[in-house]
C-alpha cells in the first residue's frame, strides 16, 4: 500500500520483466509505470513500504530480488527508493514511455547458513528493519525467518540474522509466497497459494517487535486465486488485499471486522 498516495498501491512482475513497478487503485486499473533506475531484475519477488535513511516522514520503496529457485546466487538484492508521488497524468495509456524513480540504494545481502530460495519481503514502519522470510516445498519443514536491523550498508554487504522459523497450517507449511507487516506494526500477513495467516503481536510484549515470530499464525481466508504470491494490508489497516500471479488476476479485499 502507498504511503504517498493514498488509496493506491504498488506491484510489479516476477522474473522476466525489466525493473518497472506498476502503480493500481482499488478497482485494479493502472495508474502509472515507473523503471527503477539503476536496478536490474533477476528474480523480483516482494515489495514493501518503510522508513530510510533520511526520516523526516519520506516513505521509500523496498523491492525484493530475493527469489533463487536453484538456489544458486550467493548473495540476493534489496532495491530501496523514495516513493514517488502519483498524479492523474500517470495513468495516460498512450503514454510510451514510463516514468523513472530516483537512483535506488542497492542493499546486497547474504545468508549466514547457505543459499535458500524466498518470495517474502516485509519493513518494520517504524524501526526500518528489514525481514526476509524463506519459501520451502518440503511437508514436514518451517520458513526461516531472517533479519537485517537498519541502519544497514548499501557499499557493502550485509548479513542476515536467521532470528525464528515459521510454519502456517497448510500441508506446506513453510511454502511463503509473500508477506507484510500492518501499518501501526501490530500484525504480520503471510501467504500461500492456499490462505492467508495473520500474526499477531501479544499486547505489551515485553520481547519487542521480533515476539511475534513466537506466536501462532491464524488462518485469513482468501478465496480462489490462481497463483496467489501478493499480499498487503490496506493503509488504514482495516483490510487485507491480495492477488495472484499471471494476468488478469482478481483483486480481493478482506475486511476486518470491527469489535
């Protein structure tokens, strides 16, 4: 979800795309292109929104190059870029060429346990720290949870911290496709080809933030989806919204109901 533009959200390709994002309202219809300028695409798997280096209430872009289904790269890419503004004109379908961000921030990480596949990216909205959590096909094994506390180096490269695993009750239990963390930093959505699970963080959890790792996902039910790898919280935090892979993808919106 836009931090900068309410109302509106961001997307982008999996592999085989250039470095462009889409911009969507609600109803799904386009409202901009953007290439990503100084990033290249190898596997785009996530995005999320987040402080940077300069608070001061700028909302940046978190793009993930995180996936590796051979599991061959040695190191993985976070892109991280201030969010641009978007306006009427953006959404112009005759437009041929799209709009350029401003130079992204290569984040280079590695893992400190080998290599691993991962198509979830989440940002804490407060502290900036960064979380990527591991997709895995076996029945019987968890997602690793891994962890880079801002600040972090864009010169060099950073090394996770493995801080938790995780598993949702699906047969697959560690097969994540994507995820984010609720606006007030409250909650967590994951997903999988099959639900949803929410995580919640315990009411004055004396563990901070990385307590919620700890607890119990609870399943959101998404309905039929025909690849389903997105998923993000509404920016009021009242609902949840999803979408798949492929073209044509229904949008769907779940709200919260209100005690």
């Amino acid at each position: 979800a836009s931090r900068r533009n309410p109302d509106l959200f961001w997307t982008h390709n999996d592999s085989g795309d250039g470095p462009f994002l889409y911009a969507f309202d609600r109803r799904g219809e386009k409202r901009g292109t953007w290439r990503v300028m100084g990033a290249n695409a190898i596997d785009w798997e996530d995005i999320a929104s987040g402080p940077g280096a300069q608070r001061g209430g700028q909302s940046y872009l978190y793009v993930g190059d995180i996936g590796d289904n051979g599991k061959e790269r040695r190191e993985i890419i976070v892109y991280r870029i201030p969010e641009p503004a978007i306006t009427a004109d953006d959404a112009d379908t005759n437009r041929i060429e799209p709009q350029r961000t401003e130079p992204a921030e290569a984040i280079r990480l590695r893992y400190p346990d080998g290599r691993h596949d991962a198509e979830a990216l989440a940002v804490h909205p407060t502290t900036g720290d960064l979380y990527v959590i591991t997709k895995t096909r076996s029945t019987t094994a968890a997602a690793g949870v891994y962890k880079l506390a801002a600040p972090f180096s864009t010169s060099a490269i950073n090394v996770l911290e493995k801080i938790s695993d995780i598993r949702v009750p699906s047969l697959l239990p560690g097969m994540i496709t994507g995820g984010d963390i609720s606006p007030d930093g409250s909650k967590i959505i994951l997903c999988d080809y099959f639900n949803a699970y929410e995580v919640s963080l315990p009411e004055n959890s004396r563990g901070g933030f990385d307590n919620i790792w700890k607890q119990t996902p609870a399943i959101i039910r998404l309905g039929i989806r025909q690849q389903g790898e997105a998923i993000c919280y509404r920016l009021d935090g009242q609902a949840i919204l999803a979408t798949s892979e492929r073209r044509h993808s229904a949008l769907i919106e779940v709200e919260r109901i209100k005690p």
